[in-house]
C-alpha cells in the first residue's frame, strides 16, 4: 500500500485492512463479520425452567428430578416448557482425572449424564451451565480456556441448553506481540523455512522497528495491536501439503498479556495467548501446529480484538462454534441424531451483546440479573423493550428468567411481567417451585394463580408467533405504555400497561396500527379483540380505551373482521 494512501485512511479513521469506518470495522466487520449463529434451535424464543431465581445455589440432583415430575404432571410440556436448566453450582470445586468438568460429589452424586437420562426420561431437554470466565459466579470451575473440552463434555452427556455467564472473565488482549520473524517446520523434523520481519506487507498501523539484541537481522514488526495493523508474507513455497510446526518469534519487551490471531490462507485461524514478559532474553516463542498445502501460500497476523467488546464477542464466538463442533461429533461418533445445544448468552449486556449476540448464540441476556420486584421488572423492561429490532428466530433479546410466583410479586405484577416477557419475545424460562403446583395426593392444583398465569395458552401463543418479532412501543407518557407486537396471519397483539402505582386509562387506534409498515393487519370496519387475561372478545370499530389499575397490562389479540 503507498504511503499516501495509508496516510489518508488514518486521516479518516479508516479500516487499513476493509476501509470501511474503524469503529465498524473492529467491532462489525473483523469480529461480528462472523456468519450468523445458527444451530437450528430456539426458532421461537426458548421455554422452560432453571434454578437459579429460586433455589441459588441449593440445588441437588433430586430438586431437579422433582421439578421435571411437577412440570410433566402440571403439563407444562404440552404448552412448549420444553428445558429443565442447571443454573450455577451444580459442579464440583474439581475437574476429574482428565480435566473434565463433574457434578458436585455429594449433590449431584450419580454425575451430569444420568441426570440428564433422567430428565429426557419425563420429555424434557437438560440444560446446563457456567461462565465465560476462570470461574463461575459462585467460584466455581469453568469454561475459558476450556472451550473445546468442556463443550465436548455437555454433547457427550447429552446436554441441550448451555447458558454462559459472565463472571470472572479475563478480556482476550488488544495489545499485539511484536514479530521477529516466523519458523515453519514439517511436524517431526528439524529443518524450517525461515520469514523475517522484513518480507511481509505491512498495512494500517504495522511497521519496522530495530533492535540490535535481536540475534537475526534486528528487525521486528510492532504495530499490530488494537484491530489496526497487519502483516502479511504471501507466496510461502511449501514442499508437501501437510501438518506443520509453526513458530511465532516475538521480541520480549512489555510485561502485558498479548495476543494475535494467524490467518492461513485467509481461512485457518489460529490464535496465540502470550504472557507479559519477564524472561532473561529478548526473543520469544509460540508455537502451533497449522495445516499447509502444497506450493504458494499466505499467512496474516493481526490482533482484531480493538475493544472489550469484540474481546467478549470473541469470545462468545469461540463457545458457540465449540458447541456446535461439539454435537456434530457426538452425532457422528454415536450415529444417533444430532442433539443442538441452545446457546444462551448471560454478559449482562454490558458490551451490547444485541450488536453481536447473533453472531455467537441464540439469546443474549440484555441487563444484570432480575428481581422478583416491580422496579427490576420494570427495569429490565425498559432496557430490552428499545431493542426489538436484534431479535428474530433463533436468536432473542433475553431480559433474565422469570420470577412470576417468586417473591412478593402481586398477581397484577405476575401477570404484566409474564405479558411483558411474552410480547418482548423473551424466552419464557420459569423461575418458580413448579412443585408447589402439585397437591399432596399428586393431582395438580389447577386454581394455583401462578400456575394460571404461566400456562395461559394465549399468551404463549403471541410469545411464540412464528414471525419472531419483538414488540415496539408507539405511544408512552412515561407511566403508560402502548406496545404492538405484529403477529402471523395479519394479527396483531397489543399490550397496554401502566408502570404507575395509581390507576390510569390508556388508550389506542386501531386504524393507527394499520398505517404502521412493521404492521400487517389489514384495514377494516370492524375488529375482533380478545381480551387474553380477561379470557373475553369484542368487537371495536377503532378507538379501545381502558382503565388499568397501577402495575398492571391488558393484553389483546386483534384480527380484521369480514
Ligand atoms: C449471574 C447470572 C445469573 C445466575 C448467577 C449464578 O449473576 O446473571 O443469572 O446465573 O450468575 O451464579
């Protein structure tokens, strides 16, 4: 590249490697330029159970054997409550003999795999879960740096949810090494093929630098942290296609983790974590085995991570891709049918996982953790009710698991939270003891009011309406809301809800909705609305008003008449 023109991409904040705008281009092209994630699940938004809002970190084996009898007795699979999830704590302080992650030795004595035979046995998937960190939340084992294992583990047991947390994460460096030179060697032989500093093109920020205790020729390429430089050393004469050893040699000089990526043949990534440096000598090591063929080929060294956000996307990324590599195996190695882990993402929206949540797993958790209170209901709500535009099938805005029928909820709140959840396209995964649904004498509890609420078929329906679109509000004065979620067949559902403590009356037009375009409900004279709490229909020509008590929806399915 000439200078001139290197030196007009920086002016312009410009990507040395797309052009397209910095900004997008570390956090939109190099990291999230990765394919949709798609593993054939979660078309609708995930229903189900997981332990954690309830019973934290007292959970054992039976606890959730009861939950999955109370939820086939309650028949909560036939209304789509389809996964039991293991939420934190059900592994032991220790990885076994071969690194592999085990359940608590005394909680969950009969091992992961037989819990999971257990719950399949009542029609239920197992879910499972840890975090993207050292350790989970409860400090526990976890998964960074185990990706590959620890996903192999869930798909040999059988697992088919996966939820990862964000605790104890370490970020991927945006510092790069600096490169002296590279080694390449046949796997098993001595002789190497030698590329200095020197021989590769350089691009955005890259550049030669001197330093005369390296032994070679004291040359070495800095330049290439933060999404912003490049090396590349094109036409690499190989003799034999095959496995080689490949030796990054780096200059030792900042005592800060680093990190960059290798890219063979623009299409083989291979990463490379390396320590600060504290060694006697200047010149580094790292080493990983690559795949060559045979004549010409290229190898590009960058770092893309240029923030914490494509450092958590990555890292994400890597889960998702392990998983999926992980069933695929499993399947094939069994000859039974593949069994895809639905990949849920909990990073707390912190690094505004809607923007890349999509490229990593089916659902990403879009706030810290809910309450079974009406402020974090709320809360939570108004985070996730602005982001409707990331959600779609197979990968959902997750505004946290339920807490209907946890904590001091009143039935008013219950029901907004579960309308709410079902018109944001959330997943629907229950929070609550699904065993105090189940009498003494073992018959169900039908007039249990939370039991009620959570398998009102209607609502479940707009939840998960085939379209997957996530409901957008047209009209709020900060206590009132209207929010309109189009559904399949040219229906619409509308939700009025008042965040107020004191009554409101709310109102909207009809006619107002079909001149939206995200909207596909036909014009008409006449409407039919059902009235999905109320278990009521009328008819409505335009204007429906209502009065709603403080914390509290109405929630209607509209179709056109005639
Ligand atoms: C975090 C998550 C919660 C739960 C706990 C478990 O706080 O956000 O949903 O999984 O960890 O420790």
């Amino acid at each position: 590249m000439n200078e001139s023109f290197k030196k007009l991409l920086k002016q312009k904040n410009l990507c040395p490697v797309c052009h397209a705008k910095k900004l997008m281009a570390s956090t939109k092209i190099h990291v999230n330029g990765a394919d949709r994630f798609s593993n054939g699940v979660a078309l609708t938004p995930p229903m189900g159970w997981a332990s954690w809002n309830l019973f934290r970190h007292n959970i054992n084996e039976n606890i959730i054997k009861e939950i999955a009898a109370a939820m086939k007795a309650a028949h909560l699979d036939e209304l789509g409550y389809q996964y039991i999830n293991v939420d934190d704590c059900w592994m032991s302080s220790v990885r076994d003999e071969n690194g592999r992650l085990q359940g608590d030795l005394a909680t969950f004595p009969s091992g992961i795999k037989a819990l999971v035979e257990a719950v399949n046995s009542y029609g239920f998937k197992m879910g499972i879960y840890t975090s993207n960190g050292t350790l989970t939340c409860e400090d526990l084992p976890s998964s960074l740096y185990h990706e590959r294992v620890d996903a192999e583990t869930f798909a040999e047991w059988g697992v088919e949810y996966f939820k990862y947390d964000f605790c104890h994460n370490e970020p991927i460096p945006t510092l790069a090494p600096e490169i002296e030179k590279v080694l390449i060697a046949k796997k098993g032989e001595t002789e190497f093929i030698t590329l200095l500093a020197e021989e590769a093109e350089l691009r955005g920020d890259a550049e030669i630098f001197e330093d005369e205790r390296l032994t070679l020729t004291g040359k070495y390429i800095s330049g290439l942290s933060n999404a912003s430089g490049t090396a590349i050393f094109y036409d690499i004469e190989i003799p034999e296609e095959g496995e080689y050893t490949l030796t990054l040699g780096i200059r030792k000089a900042v005592r800060k983790d680093k990190y960059c990526e290798i890219i063979v043949n623009g299409k083989d990534t291979y990463s490379f974590r390396i320590p600060g440096s504290k060694g006697f000598t200047r010149e580094g090591r790292n080493q990983t085995q690559v795949y060559f063929r045979k004549g010409k080929n290229s190898l590009l060294i960058h770092n893309p991570i240029g923030s914490r956000m494509d450092s958590a996307a990555r890292q994400y990324q890597n889960m998702g891709k392990e998983l999926m590599r992980a069933t695929k195996k499993v399947a094939e190695e069994t000859g039974k049918p593949e069994k895809p882990i639905c990949f849920s993402i909990c990073e707390w929206g912190w690094n505004k996982p809607w923007k890349w949540g999509s490229t990593a797993g089916n659902l990403w958790r879009t706030t810290p953790d809910i309450r079974p209170e009406w402020a974090s209901v709320i809360g939570i709500y108004e985070a996730t009710v602005r982001l409707y535009e990331y959600a779609g099938p197979g990968n959902w805005n997750d505004p946290d698991m339920l807490e209907v029928g946890n904590g001091k909820l009143t039935e008013n709140e219950n029901i907004a939270h579960f309308s709410l959840w079902c018109m944001l396209a959330a997943p629907l995964i229950l929070g609550n003891d699904i065993r105090s649904f189940i009498k003494e004498d073992g018959s169900v509890d039908y007039n249990n009011k939370v039991l009620k609420i959570i398998s009102n078929q209607k609502a479940i329906s707009i939840n998960q309406d085939k379209l997957g679109m996530q409901c957008r509000r047209i009209k709020t004065n900060g206590i009132t809301d209207v929010l309109v979620k189009p559904l399949e067949n040219r229906e619409v559902a509308v939700c009025l809800l008042n965040k107020g403590n004191s009554s409101k009356d709310v109102s909207f037009s009809i006619k107002e909705l079909t001149e939206l375009m995200y909207v596909e409900l036909p014009k008409a004279d006449r409407y039919t609305v059902y009235d999905i709490w109320e278990n009521t229909t009328f008819v409505a020509g335009n204007e429906i008003s209502a009065n709603l008590n403080g914390h509290s929806v109405k929630l209607y399915k509209i179709r056109a008449m005639g």
